[in-house]
C-alpha cells in the first residue's frame, strides 16, 4: 500500500506547471504577437507545463495495467510534445515541397535559409542525441554522485568500487527494449544512404514498434513505487483516478496542440531575429523543451537510487523516438505535401542521421549486460560534448566533419564492444524476442 502523500505539497509542483501553461496558451487564443525570443520562451514554458502533466499521468496510469505496458504507455506520453514539435516542421516541409519541390525552399529565398524538410530532420535527430547523450548518461552520473555524497557523509574513505556503486543495473525485462532498439538501429543505418525516407521505411519502423507493443503488453502486472505529484494522482480511488488522468491527459494535449505551431515558429523567426542559426534553435532548444520534464523526471529518480526505473523509462523513449516517431514523419509529410512523397535527406542531413544511428548503436553495445557503469556514462556524455567542441575548433571550410568523425568513433567502439561481448549478444536477443516475459519478470524479482 502506498503512503498517502501530502496533498498541499504534491500539488504544489502541478499547479505551478499547469500555471506554465496559461502564457502560451494565452497567446494562442488571443493571436498577440510579443517580440520573437519573448514568444519562443512563452510557448516553450507552455510545452514544458503540459509535458510535466504528461509525464505524471504516464506514472499515475502503471497502477492500473502491466508493468511493461505501462513502461512503453510511460515513455510513448512523455515524448508526446516532442512528436507534436516535430510534425509541425514536418507539415511545414511537405507545404514547402508541394510549393518548390525536393529543395524545401523558395527560389528566391535569402542566402542561410533553412530547408523546411531539413528542419523537420534536425528537431528528430537533435531529440533522440539528447535522450541518449545527456539522459541516459546523465541518470548513471547522478546516482554515481548521490552514492559517493552519501558514503562521504557517513566518514567512508573507501573509493568506489562495488558494481552498486559505479554503476546502473536493468532487469533482466529491459532486454525487450534494448533488442527492439538494437534492430530499429541497425535499420535506421540505411537512412544515410537514401534521398528520402519514404512510407517503406514507415511499413519496417512502425512495424517495429508494434511488435515491441505487442511485446511488453504481455508482461505481468506491477506495483509501481509512485512519489510526490503522481503518487497524489494514483491515489485516488480507481473511478477518480481514471477520470483525472484522462482528464489531464486531455488538457495537456489540447495545450500542446494549441502551442506547438507557435513555438516552432517563434524559434524560426528568433533565429532570423537574433542572427542565431534557425538550425541550431530547432535541433537542440525545441528538443530541450519538449524533453525536459522527462529528463527531469528521469534524474530525480535517479537521485532517489531508482536507477534501473529511470533508464529503463528513457530507453522506452528511445525506442519509441527511434521507430514510431521517425517512422511516422513520412505519412504526416507526404499528407501535408498531398503526394507520396518521402521526406527528403539532403546531403548535410545524411550525416545528421548517419551520426544519431551510431550513437544509438553504440549506446546499445554500451548496454548488452544490463548495466552501464560511470566510464560508460562518461564517454557517452564526452562524445555528445564533443560534436559542439570539434565544431567550433574546426574552420568553416571543414563544417560538417565533426559529424563524419564521430559517426566513425561511435561505430568502431560499438563493433569492438559487440565482438568482444558477442555471447551477450546472443542473450540479448534470446531474452528480447523469445523467452516468455513472465520468465523474465520472475528472475527480475530475484
């Protein structure tokens, strides 16, 4: 039975997210137009508002299905702002190529304008680097870090080496997610070598993606450890509980449907503004909004020692990202463009693809025993890190390098990791596709 919180305090954090919400939705409704970098910043707050009441109403909801289920439930809602991000650039690209054709852009267009359909790309590659190279990293070091503060505390001069103490431990569940992850990966590192992502690559992900549902739906119910404003949510009773969480699904839905156009728009014209890179805005701020409640949610359970829940969640996220959201952006470009059309893959693109696939492939090499430890995390954050830091190092001449060089660093140390573990390879695999999920669930609980 779980503690009933107290209420004043677990309903402080919701009624300061859902009073995030009330600018941007103002805005919204009334068609006021503030200066651009006011707008943007508005109508992000509004997306992380409504992405907090998501991520809470994803927890609230395990009390009452699987725990695989509602893992997959959990990450598929909280990525929901990113999804409603990213299909306003990719609408916007299907208009773009209906009007001028595969190049996204007015012929007369100034000199640094960005494609549409590339902008459409960079926000999905921009989000799924973040989620790996900050979150998963991110949860590893800040356990690390709660760890040592708490052996200082208690006078223990010992340095860490314990695997509990250097680092993050799955179930043995979570290969289901890792294998779906490792195939959609091995998959997405044909898109490079395309022009366009078409509505084959839509049958092969979302294909994917059913599968992976079909998969964990069969795992047996959990007793989720719920805390602070979701825990307030679940513990009403059964009827009240599912009222408020469709209800509140509802809301932050309507107010990241009534936003998202505004906001990607508000960056665009920020980035014209500002003179700042409308590429750089959309590629890594619009993400940073969209995903970081999630995150943040992520850390703070990872700052309470539940680490395995936090990765376990952001791997979900993942897979999710990886093959319903990708997959799903040539039917939203090609309805928008009123033709079959994929989304176009210009040159600069294909490395942008070419270095999220391998870090993706990496970060599931990283992950073949169940468990990351802090040098992993480290390089999986340093290597992140490094892309901004080549970038800037590099003349102009060679822009776009740093994408080529990672992509082989990323690639070499996961195919080196993947033959030196080949036998977890085989058991990841075993376990991610074929043994019975119950018997998966049972050796967790041991």
């Amino acid at each position: 039975m779980r503690p009933r919180p107290a209420t004043r305090r677990a309903a402080a954090p919701f009624g300061l997210a859902v009073a995030a919400t009330v600018p941007g939705v103002y805005l919204g409704v009334t068609g006021t137009h503030p200066p651009s970098p006011l707008a943007a910043a508005l109508f992000g707050l509004a997306v992380v508002g409504a992405a907090f009441v998501l991520s809470w109403v994803a927890e609230a909801i395990q009390v009452d299905i699987s725990a695989g289920l509602a893992i997959s439930l959990l990450a598929l809602i909280a990525v929901l702002p990113e999804y409603a991000v990213d299909f306003v650039f990719t609408i916007e690209g299907g208009q773009a190529y209906a009007e001028h054709g595969p190049a996204c852009v007015p012929p007369d267009a100034a000199e640094g304008t960005q494609s549409a359909c590339g902008l459409a790309l960079a926000n999905m590659t921009g989000a799924n680097r973040i989620l790996v190279g900050v979150g998963w990293a991110l949860v590893v070091l800040l356990a690390a870090w709660r760890v040592h503060r708490d052996r200082v505390a208690r006078g223990s001069t010992r340095p860490m080496r314990k695997p509990s103490e250097t680092e993050v431990r799955l179930h043995r569940t979570d290969a289901v997610p890792l294998a779906f992850l490792a195939v959609a990966t091995l998959y997405s590192l044909t898109l490079p070598l395309r022009q366009s992502i078409t509505l084959v690559d839509t049958a092969v992900l979302v294909g994917v993606f059913v599968l992976y549902s079909v998969r964990v739906a069969t795992a047996p119910p959990g007793d989720p450890d719920l805390a602070g404003t979701a825990a307030w949510i679940a513990d009403q009773s059964r009827t009240r509980r599912r009222l408020s969480c469709a209800g509140l699904f509802v809301f932050a839905a309507a107010v990241i449907l009534l936003v998202a156009e505004n906001f990607a728009h508000a960056l665009v014209d920020t980035g014209t503004d500002l003179g700042i890179s409308q590429f750089f805005l959309v590629q890594w701020v619009a993400p940073l909004a969209s995903e970081a409640p999630e995150l943040l949610v992520a850390s703070l359970y990872a700052w309470r020692l539940k680490t395995t829940d936090a990765l376990a969640t952001l791997i979900s996220s993942k897979v999710n990202q990886w093959t319903l959201l990708v997959g799903t952006l040539p039917v939203v470009f090609g309805i928008a463009a009123a033709a079959p059309a994929g989304l176009p893959i210009d040159g600069a693109q294909r490395s942008e693809l070419l270095l999220t696939a391998a870090q993706s492939l990496f970060a599931v090499t990283l992950l073949l025993g169940l468990s990351i430890t802090v040098r992993g995390a480290l390089v999986l954050l340093g290597l992140f890190v490094a892309q901004f830091a080549l970038a800037a190092l590099l003349p102009a001449a060679a822009k776009g390098v740093e994408l080529l060089i990672l992509s082989g660093i990323y690639l070499v140390l996961a195919v080196v990791i993947a033959v030196r573990r080949r036998a977890q390879v085989l058991v990841l695999l075993r376990d991610g596709y074929r043994t019975p999920y119950r018997e998966l669930a049972e050796s967790a609980e041991r």
